[in-house]
C-alpha cells in the first residue's frame, strides 16, 4: 500500500502550481523519504551529443563528477536498451562503475541500484528515450526489488507526461537555450535578475554549482582570467543565499597599498595610525550576517593574511589600536586570475590561508573558450547601451557577429562590453556593422574599412554585406531586395550570381 500512498502524492506534487522542476525535485524528496531510498537521481539524455547527465539527484552530496555514454554502465545501459536494470548488490555488478557520484565503498557492499528509463511516444508514434530514473536502495531480495522496480517504472511514466522541463533540459544540454530565460532551477529566475547571461554548456555546470553552494555558508574562492565576471558571480552567490537580505560588501585587495588593506579589513580606533583622527568599522563589520568578496586575495600580504585567516578560523576581529576582539558572522567570497599554487611555492601566500578558502571552487574559463556567450552577451549589451544613450539600434551584422566570434577577446566579458559601447556610440544605422567595431577586430582578410584591403575587393565586400542583410530583411525576395536597395532587379540579380549568394537560403530566417 506504500507504493499506492506515495503515486497519489506524486500526482497531487506534479499537479501544483510551482514550476515543474521544483515539484519533481520535491516530489523525489518526498519518494526517497516515504520509500526508504538512500538516494534517488534524475538523468536526461542528450541526442546531440549523445551523452547522458545528471539533472536532480536528491541524497547526493556529491556534485556528478562524470557524465555517461550509451551502453557505459547501468545508467548508459538502459538508455541503450530501453529497459530496466536491477542491481542486487551494487560491488557485485561489473557494469556498475560509480563514476558519477564516487560511493563510499562500504555503500557498495550494503546497498541495491534500480534504474529505469523515462520513456514516451513521439508525434509519429516511435517511442523514444528521454532519460533515466534511478535510486539506490538498502538491500532486499529479488521479488521485493522487482516490486519498486515496477513502482519506479510507473513513476518514470508520469514524468514523462510532463515533458516540458525535460526537452528544457535537453536543450540546454544542446547548449540551444539562454540562461537567461530558464525558469527552473539550477539554471533559475534568480540568476537571470543577477544578469547572468550565457549558453554555453560549462556556464550550465557553473550555474549548477553556484545554486548548490549558495545556501550554505561554505567559503567559495572564484578563479578566471581578468574580465570573466567572478565578481557577479560572487554576487549572484549572495543573492542566491539566506544571506540576501544583509549586505554585499566588496573590496579589491589590489586597488589598495598594503599599508591600508587591513585598515580597511578590519578597521581602526582613533589614534592608532598618524591621520586615524576617528574611529572606523572595517569591512568585516559592515558584511556581519552578510558576505565579504575580496577581489584579487593573491595581493595580500603577509601580515594581511595571517589575521585573515584569523578571523575566518576564530570568526572574530581586531580592530588596529585596539585589543577588543569583535565577534563577526560573515561568509566569505574570494576571487583570484593568479595561479596561488605557484605563489604558495614562491612563499608569497600562506598555504593554511589557501586551504581555508578553497574549500568550493568555482573556475570561468575564457570567453574565448566558450565562444557560445559571445553573442548573447553582445545583444544584451547592445539592449542596454541602446536605452542608455537612447539609440534605435535593432541588431547586429551577421559579417560583424562574425568578427565578434573568431576574435579571442584577452580581456573577456568586460573588453566585449566595452566594445559594443564604443560600436553603440558611433552607430547611426539601425544595423551594428563590421565598420562600427574596433580596429582591434578588423583584419585584411574580415572587414571592408581596413586601409590595406585593395579598393576594388573592399567595395565587393561591402556589396556582399548589403545584399545579405537586404535579403534577410526581405526573407529572399529579390523584388523586394531590388526595391530596397533602389536598384533595377538585373543588377540585384547579377550581383547575388557573382557572389555566389543563395537567396533561398534566408527565405526561411
């Protein structure tokens, strides 16, 4: 009767009005709760890239540390197969490979694996495989076994019935969909409001983490190239946290003289320092029952480090000048581009500090490793100059985006914001082109402006550009591409020929 009570909570969860993650992420707490499951994990398959990930997995502590293919372990097997497996001791299954979330060992010797596909029809009535449900299960014997493996398949039914989140799910696995518009957790709403704009697939896992790290008030050391956003992302983790409400205090460890970094940590008395006329709260103080993002912490020094590392360990301070120790509650948020590693060898940082900091890393890679972001990021950012300098700009040049995507941006998010403000500011088109963008990304071989380029070869560059824009504008008519351009249809006709442009092509954009 077990089975029976918790299929009518599943219902009455999938029925309720919060968003579809939310209620099977609850309603999988609640089957592992009544059911007696040590753990229970939801993973969508990806055709594209034929791999298979984790989305919800409730009892894990672990992130998933791997992803599987079609056929690899029991996860890739039923995927492969369509059907269920059950696994009545999980060591004794050499097919079982415990790579995605790395069981203890003794787990192994003590409990049972269930995994079974989440299937449906599709419009042409194939059925095909959306992903795999699976739970790890205190051992039992084979009949009682069989009998959830049969619950789990039912319940694997009703999810499937509502497949909305999961082809979300799959398409952003795909990397198809912006973060920005997900309404489901980890990629959720309140990301966007922390304007966390991206598609790429490893800002997916990064977003993935950063909700799973910010209700705790684990410390979390943020790592990346200058300009790759780790202070947003630091605020995002604060936002994100039951700390939202207290205040986000920053503070760039290189922006100030060493002399006056723990003045500003922690704060002084009056009369401790020539010029200390006052007393002053330090930074620790205005972030008690809040979080503290210290930018750039391979620039402290020495001495710096070892009081903060004090005031994390003992979670109390010390004014200078004063002997008064000062309780603080503050979570901390540090960020670096330094490789500490290699400053730890060299005796520049203390390496008690490191491990204090690093207890959850977080690592942006480039923008030019994810070339995906390159684009939101520039619209975004075209959207919000546009307002500011209240300019009528609609979008952005196909031959443009192109230089946008093949340049390598050495100062990342922060050098393709700035460029798209410059290209903003000199625009009076409705139409952001490759001529509106810095020299920096103008080469012989991919703009018409550069001074090198022959006359005769930047006029048919040019010409090309004009004509592809017209026809997109145009979805392909060439009539009307011939109006809009105010020339005769022979010539449209005659140029589209010689560049070899298919004008089919865009009547379907």
């Amino acid at each position: 009767m077990e089975f029976y009570s918790t299929l009518y909570e599943v219902l009455l969860e999938i029925g309720c009005q919060d968003s579809f993650h939310e209620s099977l992420e609850r309603l999988l707490q609640n089957t592992a709760k009544d059911l007696n499951y040590k753990r229970i994990s939801l993973a969508i398959f990806d055709p594209k890239t034929q791999k298979i990930e984790f989305s919800i997995y409730v009892g894990h502590q672990k992130i998933p540390k791997a992803s599987y293919l079609i056929g690899q372990g029991i996860t890739g097997q039923v995927v492969k197969t369509g059907k269920p497996i059950i696994v009545p001791v999980m060591k004794d299954d050499p097919n079982f490979l415990n790579l995605a979330f790395g069981r203890p060992f003794q787990e192994l010797s003590e409990l049972s694996f269930i995994s079974v596909p989440v299937l449906r029809k599709n419009s042409e009535g194939e059925i095909e495989i959306l992903g795999v449900l699976s739970v790890d299960i205190p051992k039992k014997n084979k009949q009682e076994l069989k009998k959830h493996c049969e619950f789990l398949q039912v319940l694997a039914l009703v999810i499937a019935r509502h497949t909305s989140f999961l082809q979300d799910e799959i398409t952003r696995l795909s990397g198809h969909a912006y973060l920005k518009d997900l309404s489901h957790p980890p990629l959720s709403k309140e990301l966007a409001q922390n304007k966390i704009i991206a598609t790429s697939k490893v800002m997916a896992t990064i977003m993935g983490q950063i909700m799973q790290v910010a209700p705790s008030r684990a410390t979390v050391l943020i790592r990346g190239e200058s300009g790759t956003g780790k202070e947003l992302l630091a605020e995002a983790i604060h936002n994100l946290s039951p700390r939202k409400d207290a205040p986000f205090i920053k503070l760039n460890c290189a922006a100030l003289p060493s002399e006056l970094i723990e003045s500003e940590l922690f704060g002084y008395e009056r009369g401790a320092f020539t010029g200390a006329v006052g007393q002053k709260k330090g930074r620790f103080e205005l972030a008690h029952k809040g979080t503290l993002f210290l930018d750039e912490i391979g620039e402290l020094s020495a001495e710096a480090q070892a009081k903060l590392l004090r005031a994390i360990q003992e979670g109390e301070i010390q004014r200078l000048g004063s002997e008064k120790s000062i309780k603080v509650d503050v979570r901390i948020i540090c960020a670096t581009h330094q490789p500490l590693e290699s400053l730890i060898e060299q005796g520049r940082f203390r390496e008690d500090l490191y491990y204090r900091i690093n207890v959850f890393p977080i690592f942006i890679p480039p923008l030019r490793e994810r070339r995906e972001d390159i684009l939101p990021l520039a619209e975004h950012f075209l959207n919000v100059f546009c307002q500011e300098y209240d300019k009528n700009i609609k979008r952005i040049s196909t031959p443009a985006i192109d230089l946008l995507t093949q340049y390598h941006w050495p100062g990342n998010v922060r050098e393709l914001r700035n460029c798209l403000e410059r290209s903003v500011l000199i625009c009076n088109e409705e139409v952001i082109r490759t001529y509106h963008l810095p020299p920096t990304l103008q080469t012989a071989e991919s703009s018409a402006t550069d001074t090198q380029l022959p006359f005769v070869e930047a006029v048919a560059k040019f010409e090309q550009e004009l004509l592809i824009e017209a026809l997109k504008k145009a979805k392909g008519n060439m009539l009307q591409v011939a109006r809009d351009l105010r020339a005769s249809y022979r010539v449209i006709n005659y140029k589209v020929k010689k560049y070899g442009i298919n004008p089919k092509k865009y009547a379907l954009k």
